[in-house]
C-alpha cells in the first residue's frame, strides 16, 4: 500500500521524483519521449515506483485522460517542467524571428504551463510548475518562489555527492548557480535551504551543454537532486 501519487509533467528522467519513491509514494512521470509501446517502470526499496508514461502534453485532450485517471484517487502532489524554449529569455535574441513564424508562439507556450497547474488544481494536489526566468511572469504571473541548486545541496547525503547519471556535467553536490522561477499552488510548502559553495559567478557544467540535441535538453532540464529531496522533506 503505497502512501499516495505523485505526478510529474514534461518528466523524462524522472530525477524529481525518485525521492518520493525512495519515501513509498507511486509516481507517474508523463513525457512525449517514454516509449508508448514499451511501459516503464522502477520499483523502489521504500516500496514506491516510478512508472514513465508516454504523453503529448501539447495536446489538451492529454490532460483529459490524465485527471479522468486519477480523479478520486489520493493524489498528493504534483509538478511540472513545461519546456522553457519560447519563454526562457535566455533566448530572447530569437523571439523576433520565432514571432514571424508565428506571432502566438509565446501566448501558446505559456498556456501549457498554466494547463499543468490547472490540472493539479482540479486534482486538489498542492504542486509547482518550474521555468527558468521567463515569460511566463509577464503572460501568466509572478512566479511564487526562486532557488539557485547550490542553495539546496546540503540535502544531498554525505557519499552521494556526485550525480549517479550525469557527473561529468553536473557539479558534485548541485554546486552551480542557475535562476530557477517556481509557480506553486495548493498549500505547496517551499523548503528550508541548505546551500553549499557554488562555482564562482556562473555554472562551468553549462559549457558542456550547449547545442540543441536531446540529450544535453534532458541534462539541462534534470531537476537538482537537493532540491527533489527537499521538497519532499518539506510537503510530507
């Protein structure tokens, strides 16, 4: 008997939920990348699970099928990484040309953001849609909270500080500076900070994950590892 569900939206490493899992929770990362043929699923020592669910989650009908699946279930938090491309203003040097092609791309990006949290509201669950600093403050709203990683790495244990996936590009210990907006709702409960030292003035992992392929997007996207345990520390 599982302590409750847990959703993530636009989830494919599923990072930002292993800690609830670790915590006995079952959870269901959505993503247009799992494999709709092949189900996924990890069970862990807590007794919880990460099942990896294909999704369009650009496609309203989406959502539909995911409240009618848990409506009436015991649902307890929800989150959400809606991608960031045509909002980040890290890339606003290429909005003008992407407002040619199509002068709604803003408008349309930042509704799949708010259809994550209408989602969760339906749902009752208390959650956070995560973008870095984007548009999504002037199309939708001042986000609640902000957090640099470096901020929560003391709640990586001792032992663990080097990422079991990634550690040629993410800093032992979350130990990086990366602006990083929350829009929450529900109750959500931000967590006490726990920092340790970050590199100086900017993140030597992100010289490593430029370009544009898959899977320096998933790398870059990862929730930090601190910050995951954090929050479940603090909305159990």
């Amino acid at each position: 008997m599982t302590k409750g569900i847990v959703i993530s939206l636009y989830d494919f490493t599923g990072e930002a939920l292993k800690p609830w899992a670790e915590a006995g929770y079952e959870c269901y990362a959505y993503d247009i990348q799992h494999d709709p043929d092949v189900p996924k699923a990890e069970v862990f020592k807590g007794g919880g699970s990460v099942h990896y669910q294909h999704a369009d989650l650009h496609d309203f009908n989406t959502y539909r099928q995911i409240f009618n699946r848990f409506m009436g279930h015991n649902v307890v938090f929800g989150m959400a990484f809606p991608v960031c491309t045509d909002m980040a203003v890290s890339g606003a040097a290429h909005f003008a040309k992407k407002a040619e092609a199509n002068p709604l791309f803003q408008e349309q990006a930042a509704k799949h953001a708010i259809d994550c949290a209408d989602l969760f509201d339906d749902l009752g669950c208390p959650y956070f849609v995560e973008n870095p600093v984007s548009v999504l403050s002037t199309i939708w709203r001042k986000p609640d909270h902000n957090f640099h990683p470096y901020e929560y790495g003391g709640y990586i244990p001792y032992g663990e500080e080097k990422h079991p996936k990634w550690p040629e590009y993410i800093a032992p210990s979350d130990a990086y500076p990366k602006k990083t907006c929350l829009w929450t709702g529900n109750g959500f409960k931000m967590p006490v900070k726990c920092s340790v030292e970050p590199h100086k003035g900017y993140s030597k992992q992100h010289l490593k994950l430029g370009g544009k392929s898959m899977k320096t997007k998933n790398i870059r996207s990862a929730t930090p590892r601190g910050f995951a345990r954090a929050v479940v520390e603090a909305n159990t």
